[in-house]
C-alpha cells in the first residue's frame, strides 16, 4: 500500500516534470505582452548618489508612458510600466534588470544614468537577448545589439563646439573634469581637436567625484587666465564649482566654463545668476522651441510642479519612450500578432524610425543603434534657461567610435575594424 | 605657488573644515560618541535655510540663529531616543548613528525631493575683496571670521563656564560628578545637542557656495573625522591648527598638482600620523571615558 503511493507519487513527478518543459515553450512567444496590455521595465536611480537627476528622468519616462495610455495605448494595448529603483549601484543594476527579463518578463526596460550603470547591464540583456533604452549622453566606445542609445555621443556634442570656442574666445583651454571614466575620453576627444584646430591645453585636471572646493582651482584660473575652462565636473560638483568661481570676482564673458553636462537642472540648484553667461553644448534645452517641447514642458510640470525643469537627459528618456511605440505600432500593423513582439523584432522595427522629440525630429540610426541628434550650443541667462547661440543646420549622425583609436565601426552584424 | 592667493584660500578652505569639524569634535571629542550622522546634521541645517528662505522669505544671515536652534532639537531628540541608551558601547553608537543618517537622507529625500535645492548668497557678500594682490571672496572672509568666533565662543564655553566645568567633571568621571550633584544626563543631552546645532549651523553657511541635496553630509563627515582625528580628539587648539594644515595643504598641493592628489596626499599623510600618533597632534588634557 504504501509503497504503491510512493511509486504513484514518483509516476506523477515525473510526469508534471515532463509537462513542465512543454508549458514553457508554448508561453513563451506570448509572454512578452498580452492582448490588452504591454510590460516594460522602467529601471532608474531612484535613491542613492545619483537620485537626483535619476528621478527627473524616471518622470520623464512615467509622463511618456501617461500620455500614451492616456491616447489609448499603443495599438490599444495598454503599457504597463513595472518600477524598480536601481538605487545608483551597478550590482542593484545588474540584479534588477535580471528581474524584469526573467520573472517580470519585460518586454524592454527604460533605465539608466551612469556608464557603469550601463556596462553593468549590458551584459545581462545581451544574454537574455532584452532591449534596454539608455537616454544619456555618454563617451561612445560602445555598441550593443541589445541597446538604444537615445544619448549624445561626443562627435554630437564637441565637433562644432571646440571650433566656435576657439573662434569666439581663443585658443587656450583649461580642461577641468570630475575624476572618472566620462570627463577622461571627453577630454582626450577634445584635445585631438584642439590640435587639428590650433589650440592648446594649459592644464588638465580632475577633482574627486562630489568635490565641493574649488578655491585652489580658481587661483589656477587667475594665474592661468585661459581663454575657455572646459568643464566636465558633474552632480553636486558643479554647483559648488559656479558659485564659488562667482564669488571669486571671475568674469564668464573673459573666461567662461564650456560644458558638455551642466544642464537646467544643476543651473536651477546654483542658482540662474552663477550660471549666466557660461555655455553648455547639448542636443536639447529646455527653452527649445518646438511644438513638442512646448507640449513636453507644460505637461512634465502640471505633473510635477511648476518649479520643475527638463533637461536634455530627462527629453531623452521621454522621446525613447515614443520611438519605442513606433516601433511596436509598426509591428502589429504589418499583421504581425502579439505573440510576435518579441525584442529583438521591436529593435529590428524601430531601427530608422523617426519621431518628433522635444528637440526635433530625431531617428534611430539602424547601423549602430544610436541616434541622430541635433547639437546646439546654449549660453545660460540670469532666469536659469539657456539661450541658443548656435544651431547645427541639419541632424549630426552619431559616431559612437569617433576619434577612438582603431577604426572601429558599429555594423549591423557588430563592430568592425575598418582598414584605414 | 606659494603665493599669498594660495595661503589665502587654504585658510578659507580651513575654515570651512573648522566649521564643519568643530560639532564633531564636540560631540566625538568630549563624549566618545562616534556620530555618523554628524554630515546629515548638517543637511538639515542646509535644508532648513532653504526652506526658511523659500517659504518665509528670509534673508540667509536671519536663518542662522533658527538653525541653529533647528539643529539643537533635532540632535536633541537624537539623543533622548537612541543615543543616550548607547554612552557605554562606543562601537554601537557607529550603527545606531549610521542608521539614523540614512533616516534622516531617506526623510529628507521624500520630504524636499530628491533635486538640488538653491540657497542664495545675499548681494552685499557675493562681491570679492583684493588683500595684497590677491582675490578672496567676501563671504570666504565672513566664514573664517565666524569659524574663529564659534571657535572661540566654544573655548569660553567649556573651559570658563559652569556649565563647561560640569561636561569636562562628567566626560572624567560621570559616578563622582553625579556623586557631587550633577545631572550626567541632561549634561551628555545639552552637549550633544550643542554639537548638532554646530553642525547645523555650518550646513547653514556652506549651503550658497557649496550644493544642497539629501547626499551632501557624506563629504563633510569624512573631512569632519579626519580634521577631529589629526588635531587630537577632545583639543580645541588641536583642531584649529589640523583645519589650517589640512586647508593648506589642499590648497597648495591642488594649485601645484591637482585637487584629486591633494586628497591622495592628505590621506595619506593622516594615516602616517595615526600610525605613529594615534592620539593626535595635540594631546586632549581630557581623560576619555573608558
């Protein structure tokens, strides 16, 4: 007897284990999304070193998902958004983007802010093969199948910049950044063009990541007295770094910063007065005139507050969100089912897709994932906005590998080496 | 490079370190209490003149006496709550201190936003002077004289006041003290609360040249222990001199090289000094409490 119950329990296991495998592979087209509904991973830092600007961006991220459900969805399905705050650790990266590919079963996932953030990542969604949605500008160097770089790459934002600054202000830079990977290969880029257009570097330096005293910086300035100080200090640092060079009696019209980081939102902590007169080269300011950034900025603060800003990571984060809609509107009408959205055929969609971001028209570029921008060079005024000074006349394609050494190229099959 | 400029700035940057470090020395220094959340003291302070600035409209030099006092509640309360049941286990203060730190970050962060907040500099002090050729801000000059002030004030406070005399007779020996009438409690809870408005205090004053946001108190409490921990734990003097030779150091070895080796340097400089003088430079005539 009950050696029978336990023969009949062995039969059963064996059995449900069987089945298991089968169960597995007849969900597993469908799982991506359901008839009414869409899941997408939206993964920021949400608390930690990098909360701050990680929350304008996971706003950004909600207000595009909003309005999409808003108008019906997309398709009529509905997206839903699983949160996860990555709590601006890699690991915590790493960990939670793993969730929402294998337990959450995300369709693709919005997230990110650091490049240590990203490489942390990278490797998990290539593995699964997901799709990852990266909105920040970063220093190239990089190109995965498995993510959108919505992001500036340098050539996006130092090809015009360098040149006007000679051109308006002189040959001698003063190349000041944050300790860490980014600042390092902007600078690097950036002194390759000074060499091509005549400049010079008077000095290179890096202060400590959340640095908050600049007094020694500045008396360098003073017996330097270069013509541009190139500032790649980012976060906190920033801040510090205009108010204290304000108080110091420096002059932006003789020596101002050129940034490639500082944006609305690190100007509406200093303050609009330490920042006036300093430029930013960036694909996107807040005082963009578009229709869609006229829309964008009145909803992102009757959602969030009138003392709000955008910037041009946060306008990122917000226009991925439609390209990525394009890209399964584009699916589904050309008769393909739900069980077909798969990520990878949403990537294969929405590579060349255009769409209408805050900045303008923007597109997917489909050999290396990246996106053509539009590059302009913004001077900050006394109320926190930034004036537009320079324009690109057309969109700047992106170069992910751009005075990177080793003719590298993204193709549609992987990076290449070109013969030079 | 050693210009009278360079001197300059690393007396302000001394300054600064005084003023940050000296509710550290207080609390750590006189009462062996390890506080980790000495940085986030300091967050309120700066938290609480932008709101006094933003929803009262006053002027920053008007804030300072409100936080102050801010800062004596909240330390207060502090204490009263957590740490005055943690005088006997110094290694469990750094836990229990530690977790309030991250309270008081994550309150901050839910109650304010997580966004960088903008304190402003009135115009009078934003200008800058010209002392023997050399630029130092207005308000750089205004931070040294009240680090001085508050340094001093201090001295008078515990080593010529009846109050002083009671913290320095309860730190010795708290049995004997409360054997002669006073009350070791509420000394160790005013004192404590003393050092959180300082910290506050100068959360209040770096905040219009510095940055505000619910992380900020992190990178003062390292520049806070390492200042407490050179000049001497319990000394006055001790930390006045290690502020003015970190300052100067930061200064000088960030003008020759940069800012990051600076760091590099002064760490380095101050793990050889608490290898060969673990007490500090300056020998605290206070006996700690065992």
């Amino acid at each position: 007897m009950k050696r029978r119950t336990v023969l009949k329990g062995i039969a059963g296991g064996t059995v449900s284990l069987a089945a298991a495998p089968t169960l597995l592979a007849s969900t597993y087209g469908t799982a991506y999304a359901a008839e009414d509904e869409i899941k997408v991973g939206v993964l920021f830092p949400l608390s930690g070193t990098i909360a701050v600007i990680g929350r304008s961006l996971h706003n950004a991220t909600m207000l595009a998902i909003d309005e999409i459900n808003a108008n019906g969805g997309i398709s009529g399905k509905k997206i839903k958004p699983i949160v996860r705050d990555s709590q601006s650790s890699p690991a915590v990266y790493a960990d939670k983007i793993k969730e929402l590919i294998l337990q959450q079963k995300v369709l693709t996932t919005f997230g990110g802010y650091t490049s240590a953030s990203r490489k942390a990542v990278l490797p998990v969604v290539e593995k699964y093969n997901s799709l990852y949605w990266y909105p920040t500008l970063y220093e190239g160097d990089e190109c995965s199948k498995n993510i959108m770089y919505t992001g500036a790459v340098p050539n996006q934002q130092q090809e015009q910049f360098v040149p006007w600054l000679i051109k308006n202000f002189g040959k001698r830079f003063y190349l000041l950044g944050s300790n860490y990977i980014y600042p390092k290969d902007e600078n690097r880029i950036c002194k390759a063009l000074l060499k091509k257009y005549g400049g010079e570097v008077v000095a290179e330096e890096y202060v400590p990541l959340g640095h908050s005293e600049f007094s020694s910086n500045i008396n360098k300035m003073r017996s330097l007295r270069p013509d541009v100080i190139f500032c790649t200090v980012v976060g906190d640092s920033v801040i510090a770094l205009h108010r204290q060079y304000k108080t110091a009696g420096l002059d932006p019209s003789k020596m101002p910063f050129a940034s490639l980081t500082t944006s609305e939102e690190e100007v509406s902590a200093m303050g609009g007065e330490y920042a006036a007169g300093h430029f930013t080269s960036a694909p996107y300011f807040m005082s963009a005139d578009t229709p869609t950034n006229h829309k964008f900025v009145a909803a992102y603060q009757k959602k969030y507050g009138a003392d709000k800003v955008t910037n041009f990571v946060s306008s990122a984060s917000y226009f991925q969100v439609f390209l990525f809609q394009k890209g399964v509107e584009k699916l589904l009408s050309q008769g393909h089912g739900v069980g077909d959205l798969t990520p990878i055929n949403i990537r294969n969609a929405c590579l060349g897709e255009q769409v209408h971001a805050p900045q303008g028209v923007v597109k997917l570029d489909p050999k290396n994932q990246h996106t053509y921008l539009w590059p302009k060079i913004g001077q900050w005024q006394k109320d926190g906005q930034a004036k537009v000074i320079h324009e690109s006349k057309k969109w700047v394609e992106p170069k992910p590998y751009w005075m990177y050494p080793g003719n590298r190229v993204c193709t549609p099959s992987g990076v290449k080496t070109e013969k030079s | 490079m050693f210009s009278f400029g360079t001197l300059l700035s690393g007396l302000s940057i001394g300054s600064i370190l005084l003023l940050v470090a000296l509710g550290l020395a207080i609390i750590y220094g006189t009462m062996g209490v390890i506080n980790l959340a000495h940085g986030d003291f300091l967050m309120i302070g700066a938290y609480a003149t932008w709101y006094l600035q933003k929803y009262w409209h006053m002027g920053l030099i008007a804030t300072l006496p409100v936080v102050f006092i801010v800062g004596c509640i909240v330390g207060l309360v502090v204490e009263k709550t957590v740490v005055r049941y943690l005088y006997r286990r110094p290694l469990d203060t750094i836990l229990a201190t530690w977790g309030i730190s991250i309270l008081l970050e994550e309150a901050v962060n839910l109650g304010a936003g997580s966004n960088l907040k903008y304190v402003q500099l009135p115009g009078m002090l934003s200008g800058d002077w010209v002392l023997f050729g050399a630029h130092v801000g207005v308000y750089r000059i205004l931070i040294i004289g009240i680090a001085l002030a508050l340094l001093i004030a201090t001295s008078v406070l515990f080593f010529r006041t009846d109050f002083g005399l009671k913290v320095r007779a309860v730190v010795s020996n708290p049995e004997t003290a409360e054997g002669h009438g006073v009350n070791s409690g509420l000394i160790y809870a005013a004192t404590f609360a003393y050092g959180s408005g300082l910290a506050a205090f100068a959360g209040a004053l770096v905040a219009p040249i510095k940055s505000v946001s619910p992380t900020m108190g992190i990178h003062y409490i390292v520049d806070a222990f390492l200042v407490v921990v050179v000049g001497g734990v319990g000394s006055l003097l001790g930390l006045f001199v290690s502020a003015g030779i970190i300052g100067e150091m930061e200064s000088i070895i960030g003008f020759a090289i940069d800012d990051t080796t600076a760091k590099v340097i002064i760490f380095l400089a101050v793990i050889a000094i608490i290898r060969f003088r673990p007490q500090g430079l300056f020998v605290s005539k206070v006996r700690q409490p065992s």
